[in-house]
C-alpha cells in the first residue's frame, strides 16, 4: 500500500508491516522489576472480575506511568498496595478497605496476561487488560493514609458529584444512557489521539465533524486511565460486544482527576445490567464522562441493541459448515535481527489461509466465503473483523493451524454484526463439505519430447500453409550472427543441417504481431516492432516449399513505402469479417507513450484514419496485445487488462461494454493481457451455430504483487446478460500459452508461477501441462499432464501440427542470479506434446481432398476415408483457422465442427455460413477416428473479400492475387 504522506512509497498492507533497522543494538526485552525499594512484586492479577469491581479500588492519574511512578503516588497516598493497568494507569488500594487480600474476586493471573508495556519506560510491564501489576510495600515507615498526596493531579480534596449532560447539546443529539463496555470485548475499536480538556460537547462535534451520529465519553486518566483523548469511531451506531443501558440513578460522585472524552460509532450489543459511577471532565467537572468500562452515550436517534455475535452456524450455502475458531498463523522465529522484510503482525507471514481481502465496513462470514467459492476455494476464514481469507481446505494443516477455544473468535463482522469474524490472529474458519474442483489426473496424460536442437531463440511462432513452422526473434537474441529469421522443416529433423531455412529481416520484430492473410498464398504479415522504424513495420513473407523441399521465398518489407500509419510494440492483429486487417493497440515504441487506436490494412484512402480509442488510454499499459475476435455478428470482441467490449465492425465505436473480467480473488484489479499476461481462445463452434460463441480466457498477474492468477474465465459476449464465468486451474500461471487441438480441447502450457511478462519479471517456472475440455461441466474440465524439465517463460510459444502434435518452443526471459549467473537462459531447444488421444498408439485416420478453396455454405467431399477404430457414425470433422503465436496471443486461432455426411468412405461437408462463423482465413481440416485425429489438409473459406492477394502493388512484394 501507498504511504499517505508519500505514494510512491510503500507503507506495508493488511496485516503487514515494512521494517526498517537503524543497525544500533537492540534495548534488552522488558520485564517485570521484582523489587523496588521496598516494594516486592506480588505478580499479575486479575481485575474486574465478572464485573464485580476494581481488585485496587482507589485510583489516581499521573503522566508517564512507570512501576516506580506508581509505587511512589502510592506511598505518598499511604498505601501499601500498587498496581499498574493499561500501561498509563495506575490504582492504589487501602489497606484498611481491604485487609490483606485483593478485593473483588481478584486472583492471581499468567505473567504473560500482563504484556502491556509501561508509558513512561518501555522496557517494563504495567499491567494488560484487566490485569495489573501488583507490588506490596514491606516497609513500616508508610505517611498517613490521604489520596490527595497522591501522583501529580491526583486528587482534589473531596468527591464531587456529577451528572450526564442532557441540554446544550450539539445539533440534534440527545443523551441516550450509561452502557457497559468491555462485556465480551470492547465496544470500540479505533482510537486516535487528543487531549484532557475536552467536554461532552466538543465530543459530539468531534464526531460530527466525521459524519457520525453516535458519540460517547468513557474514563480515562483514572481507575484504569487513559492519559490523553482518544476518539474511537465507527459507522453507524455503537458497533462491538455487548452493552446494556445503566440508569442515571447510579451516577455517583468519584475523586476529580483528567479524564477524557471518546468518539465513538457502531451498534450497541446487549448485554447484563450494572451500575458504575460515572466520571467527571477536567473542563466540566460535573459532566458525566463513563466510567471504567462504562460509556456515556449521545446519539441523534434510538440506539439500536443487537444481540451478542455469535458464529455464523445457519443461512450458509449448500455443503459450506462452521468449523470452528482457528488459530491463523505461526509465531515467528527468526534468528538473525539483520532479517528485514515485509511480515505479517505478529508472525512471518505463513498464514493458515494465503488469500486476504479487507473489507473494512461490509466484511461478513457470508460475503467472504461466498468471494472464496465464486474463485473456486473451498475454504474461507473471517479475522479482525475486517479481513477475508480463502484457500484450499489442506493449508490450515499445512501451514500449522489449529483450532482454539471458540471464545477466541470475539469480534463482529462490519458488515453484520450479529455474527463474529474471528479475532487478531485468529479466524472464524468456514469449509465447503464437497469436491470444489474436480482436477482430473488421467492415466494417459500425454508426454513432452525433445525434438530438434534449434538456431534461434523465437517470440513469434507460425505454421505456414506449406507445413513449415517460420519463426522471428527478436534483434540481439540469439547467436551473434542470427538473421533473426528461419524456417523449420518438419519433415527433415533427422537431419539438422537441413530442416532449417535462414530467412533475413529488415527491421526488428522485437514485440510485433501476425497473422496469416486470408489470399490465395496465404501469406503471413507482421506488423509493427521495437523502436523507431521498426514500430511502423510492414513485413509480408510468401509460405513456398513442402516437405523435405526448401522454399526460395523470404521476407518482403520496404520502409517508408509500405509502413503503418502508427508505430506500434506489442499490437495485435487480427483478419475481419470483411477480409481487411484490423491493427489495434500497442505503444508508441520500448515502453514509451501508449498508442491507444487502431488502424486497418491495406490503409484506406484520404489521408489519416487511425481511429483513437479512449478506453485504451485509459488501461494503458496493462492492455498490450489486446485480444481480438470476430463474433457471429460480425461485431469484433476486444478483450483489454481487465475489461471488455464489444466493437461496430464499420465505425469501430463502442457497441456493448461488457462486465469487468474477474481477476483474482482478492484484487480485482488483475489483469490478463500483457505485461499481466493471460491466454484466450473462442470456444469451439458446432453446426448448426446456434449456441452463443463463447471466449475462454486463462492466466494472468497482478499489478504491484505479481502474484499469477489461478483461473480461467469465459463469456458469451452476444447471449443476453452476458456475464464471465470462472474456473479454477490446478495451478497458478502468468505467461501461459494455450493452443486449440483438433479435438475440441485447449492445451495450456508454459508461463510462471509468479511475476509478470518481461525480461527478469518472473520466477517459479510452471513446467507442467494441461489439458482444457469445455465439453465437460464447469469445475470438470481439467485434466492434469505432464511435466517438462525446460522452462518455457517470456517469448515462449505452443504452435499446433499437421500430424496433431505440439510445437513448444522459445523461452527469452533474461533472468540472473543474484551472484551474476544466468538463472533461466535462452532457450534454443524445440519440444513436442504428444497429447493423450496422439499417446494411445492408434494409427491416425487417413482422408484425399481435392477442392480446398470453399465459398461460405457450400458442400464439399473427402474420399478414401480410412478409419481404423471406429466407424463414420463415429467420425468427427473439425477445422482450425491458421494462427501465429506470440506473448499467449494466437492470432487468427478458431476452431469450428462443421456439419457433414458420410456414405461409404466418402464424405461431404457443409462450409460455415458465413464471415460471422468463420472470417475468411485458411484452416486446417482434420477428421477424428474416436479420439485420434488425422494429418490436417489446408482449405481456405471465404475467399479473400478485401483483395489482399493484390496488394501491396509495390515494386519489390509477391502478390499471389485473390
């Protein structure tokens, strides 16, 4: 958090403290003296006991309290008994009044209860909550007996009478009564410093002046003193544990001394009834101030009573259960006092459940552990009244909670105070009695394989329309004599020194983005870059070549001829219904101003037209590489930090404005696009179309904490009331990358456990896969794979095969030791995932094509279909959009079903009906024997409306036509 005084730095959290240590030798700890002069210490001491009244009746109010103060008031006073409480207090007892035993059912305490340390010195105790410090004069020299002799303003000679003020009142405030206090726990729960001349008045503007209708007043400088004002303040009505009205017959008249005056706001509990006399005020010595653990109360209307809180044991949702008052955290143990760093108070930080959220004026048992089960957590724990904490039913076990007496839990929640919301340190601990998340562990699960040693260090991976995977890197990665582009023939990794292709760049790719252009080449086009030039790069590569040939094309780019209008690092692209190239986002070069607008290629004539979006300009710059999709509207969903709308494909304004993305559990200021970095994808389409298309969005990070997120979200964004539902993962993940399988399913992979997308922005590598089958119900679609041992961080890569496989790949994220050596490196090695239905060891199905250019609707046949598990009443047919990976962003990435016949071992299948289903693009066409898929053949849909394949007509560019 922020500090008040200075933002910019950071003043701790919730529960969190930043430390600092000046070096010098810590004072030794404090301690209780056994002897003072001729004053022995008799030990700690109950007091108050059930309310039966002061073990030491008479009191006196010094400044600076210390053991010493306190004995010396008292000798002076002739008494021979001391005590000290609540570290500025300190009472006296007479002898005569009590013999020689303490009053009042005071018994002997722990020594530990009295932890409070003195006002005056602190390195000795004076007593706690109603507990003292109590020291027995040995001496036979005491004066004769006189309260007035006592510490400084310690009496004025005789009683004096007071009275609750009842007229002159400020505003419409009236007297509401004398109410006990510290029943079960104080009624007030904030103090702020002020000052001994204070009267009822001033009191209940203090209170006003902060928008509160309730005051009251409560003894301080004697009978268990508070030496100073404090003002403790709520929100609505006298808000803690348990307190009854006192009839003003009681008030009865006590020695004068400094008192002072307390704000305070809540509601009132019921408790029992009991008389205490009331104290005056130093300025209005008859004004009724309270009295120990009593509260003169004002208040503009009623003063509503509550019942004591209790647990909150009935109304919870289905199979959640109250489970008891845990003990949250493990005391610190640290050795060396050089250790500095941010903990929690008063331990290190290992909290019973990791997730917090403060609510500082609605938090409840109810609302916390329905936040925990709306994020998939299915344990959920109230503390201190206002704090929130989730996690999994195994951490309190884990991390060293156990359960306590149920009177620990003692304070109310803010947000219904009937019910109780633990207590410092501990938590009112609610679990879900069920199975939250079914993450599945298959015995298949797959396996990564090495597969070819590589010559660069990739951020943009592409399967090219010729089966080639091109790859880019950025400039000064890699090899010193990297070309920053080369070609990967899969049919010839046996032989390394002919599977790759060098391919030369112009400018740097550094952050860029592609796509594969929807033209009779299917040419892949890469926009904008790094720095200066760069940013407004315009980069067409000709796919050429096929298995076990090498192409003789290469990247075409002619700056300033052919250029954006906007330089751009990190934009995405994206292909439109209308065939044309949408360019959105970015900014203006290495982590400079934001470009907040969009552009569509090939540019339009008359001048400048980037249309400026507000909406980016205000997310910059957690809105890097913005997801892009066409709906079946043909209306565009943009998908930015932490929200998202829907886009008029034409004029490019604001359609719908969909609800925020949830982020976190507990911050949901959580981002999914870079530097935060998530994944999406749309959901698969099946014939006939009619079901909502849905976008599945996963992983991400958090601003400030860098703590990756742990789901995945999706939406409809065309149904009515579209709103995100989320699912938890198996594990947390930033810079996740996710791929869409022939099968219908989503393989994510790759990222980090923590950080953010950057160079040395992340740890914790997440080596292990899984799998995503949105065919199963909510809280079932995980399936947890296989692990590798590379870590795949920034600039890392899955690209789908023709033979079904996955290419991972990359890996940048220049992260040092702290001693200099290199922690994660470059990564030039090249994986592949055999996906469970590739690791059954079933013999693919085989098909012939001889069309591939399909108009929208149109039927077209496959023959000499083969199939060796199944028959084609089981067939399944899918097509995939060609894509380009970079950053979790897959650009152009669909997958689609659509419908089909079979007679024989012919086939014939019904394109997608329109651009809205299916923008016109390349895909990759696969069909399913069971679960094992086919080799893809590539068909391109739609045709190439918007004339790519004629531009750009500029000396130097292939143009295939359309």
């Amino acid at each position: 958090m922020g500090c008040s005084g200075s933002p910019a730095e950071e003043c701790g959290a919730g529960g969190r403290l930043n430390l600092y240590w000046s070096g010098a030798v810590p004072p030794p700890p404090p301690n209780t003296s056994t002897k003072i002069g001729n004053w022995t210490s008799l030990g700690c001491y109950t007091d108050n006991v059930a309310g039966l009244g002061r073990s030491l009746a008479v009191g006196m109010q010094v400044v600076n309290n210390t053991n010493e103060v306190c004995t010396t008031a008292c000798f002076n006073a002739g008494y021979p008994l001391s005590g000290t409480e609540y570290s500025e207090a300190w009472l006296i007892i007479h002898g005569l009044d009590c013999g020689n035993t303490i009053a009042n059912g005071g018994v002997a305490a722990a020594a530990a209860d009295c932890s409070m340390l003195c006002l005056g010195n602190s390195e000795e105790f004076c007593g706690g909550p109603n507990r003292l410090n109590v020291y027995n004069y040995t001496g036979t020299n005491l004066p004769p007996q006189n309260p007035g002799n006592g510490g400084n303003n310690g009496g004025n000679g005789g009683p004096t009478t007071v009275f609750p003020v009842t007229s002159g009142l400020p505003g419409n405030f009236s007297y509401a009564g004398c109410y006990v206090d510290n029943a079960f726990g104080r009624i007030l729960i904030a103090d702020t410093p002020g000052n001994p001349n204070n009267t009822i008045q001033s009191c209940i503007n203090a209170c006003v002046s902060l928008n509160y209708t309730v005051a009251g007043s409560e003894y301080s400088g004697t009978y268990i003193c508070h030496l100073g004002l404090n003002a403790w303040f709520l929100t609505i009505v006298l808000q803690m544990n348990a307190i009854v009205e006192i009839p003003s017959s009681t008030v009865r008249s006590w020695p004068l001394t400094a008192h002072v005056i307390w704000g305070v706001l809540g509601t009132l509990r019921k408790s029992f009834f009991s008389s205490w006399p009331l104290m005056a005020l130093t300025r209005g010595p008859s004004q009724a101030c309270g009295g120990p653990n009593r509260v003169s109360v004002y208040s503009t209307s009623k003063v509503t009573i509550l019942p004591v809180p209790t647990a909150l044991r009935t109304g919870l949702p289905t199979l959640w259960q109250y489970k008891g008052c845990l003990r949250s955290v493990i005391q610190l143990r640290v050795s060396d006092k050089s250790i500095l760093h941010c903990r929690s108070e008063p331990t290190d930080g290992v909290r019973a459940l990791p997730y917090q959220i403060i609510w500082p004026t609605n938090n409840s048992a109810l609302a916390c552990l329905e936040q925990c089960a709306a994020f998939g957590f299915p344990a959920s724990g109230v503390e201190y009244g206002q704090e929130c904490y989730c996690g999994d039913k195994t951490d309190p076990v884990n991390n060293g909670a156990v359960f306590g007496a149920e009177s620990e839990c003692t304070l109310p929640c803010p947000g219904d105070p009937t019910s109780l919301c633990g207590s410092g340190g501990r938590l009112s601990y609610y679990e879900y009695n069920g199975t939250m998340n079914l993450w599945k562990t298959p015995a298949n699960i797959g396996r990564y394989e090495f597969f070819v040693p590589g010559v660069v260090v990739p951020l943009i991976a592409t399967l090219g329309i010729n089966n080639k995977v091109t790859f880019l890197e950025k400039a000064g990665t890699g090899f010193p004599n990297s070309t920053g582009a080369y070609e990967l023939d899969l049919s010839l990794v046996s032989n390394f020194s002919a599977t790759w292709r060098e391919m030369h760049l112009k400018s740097d790719v550094f952050c860029a983005g592609s796509v594969i252009l929807p033209d009779k080449a299917g040419r892949q086009i890469n926009v904008g870059g790094w720095s200066l030039d760069s940013t407004y790069g315009l980069r067409l590569y000709t796919p050429s070549g096929s298995d076990g040939v090498n192409g003789t094309t290469d990247w075409e780019e002619d700056y300033p001829a052919l250029k954006l209008q906007r330089g751009r690092w990190y934009p995405t692209a994206s292909i439109m219904a209308n065939g044309t190239i949408l360019v959105i986002g970015g900014e203006t070069g290495s982590n400079a101003s934001p470009q907040p607008n969009l552009e569509t290629l090939p540019t339009p004539p008359g001048g400048d037209t980037v249309i400026n979006l507000d909406w980016l300009a205000r997310t910059d710059p957690n809105n890097l590489y913005p997801f892009v999709f066409v709906l079946p509207s043909t209306r565009i969903f943009v998908g930015y930090w932490n929200e998202a709308r829907i886009l008029d494909p034409v004029t490019f304004d604001t359609y719908q404005t969909l609800p925020n993305i949830p982020g976190s559990v507990n911050d949901f200021m959580a981002g999914r696009t870079y530097p935060l970095e998530g994944s999406a994808m749309l959901l698969p389409q099946h014939a006939p179309y009619t079901d909502p298309l849905k976008v599945l969005i996963c992983g991400g990070s958090t601003v400030g904490p860098a703590d990756a997120i742990d789901n995945c979200v999706s939406i409809a964004p065309e149904a009515t009331n579209a709103t995100w539902e989320l699912e938890r993962m198996p594990s947390k993940r930033v810079m996740p990358c996710m791929v869409n399988l022939p099968d219908g399913t989503y393989l994510i992979a790759n990222g980090a456990h923590e950080g953010v997308a950057g160079f040395g922005l992340a740890n914790d590598p997440n080596l292990n896969a899984v799998l995503y089958d949105p065919t199963q119900p909510l809280g079932q679609r995980f399936s947890i794979l296989n692990n590798t041992i590379v870590a795949r961080l920034y600039h890392s890569e899955l690209t789908l095969l023709p033979d079904g496989r996955v290419l991972v790949s990359g890996s940048d994220p220049q992260t040092d030791n702290p001693d200099g050596t290199v922690k994660y490196p470059e990564e030039f090695r090249i994986e592949v995932y055999i996906p469970p239905y590739l690791n059954q060891g079933f013999r693919p199905p085989e098909f012939n094509i001889s069309v591939t250019d399909w108009a929208y609707g149109g039927k077209y046949t496959i023959n000499n279909v083969k199939l060796y598990q199944g028959t084609t009443a089981n067939l399944r047919i899918s097509l995939l959009s060609a894509s380009s990976s970079t950053h979790g962003n897959s650009m152009g990435a669909r997958t689609i079903f659509p419908a089909f016949s079979c007679s024989g071992t012919t086939c014939t299948i019904t394109a997608p009906p329109n651009a809205g289903i299916s923008p016109p693009a390349w895909h990759q066409l696969f069909i399913l024997d069971g679960p094992t898929p086919s080799h893809s053949k590539w068909v391109r849909i739609g045709g190439d409306p918007a004339g790519l394949g004629n531009w750009p007509n500029l000396p130097g560019f292939t143009l295939p036509g359309v």
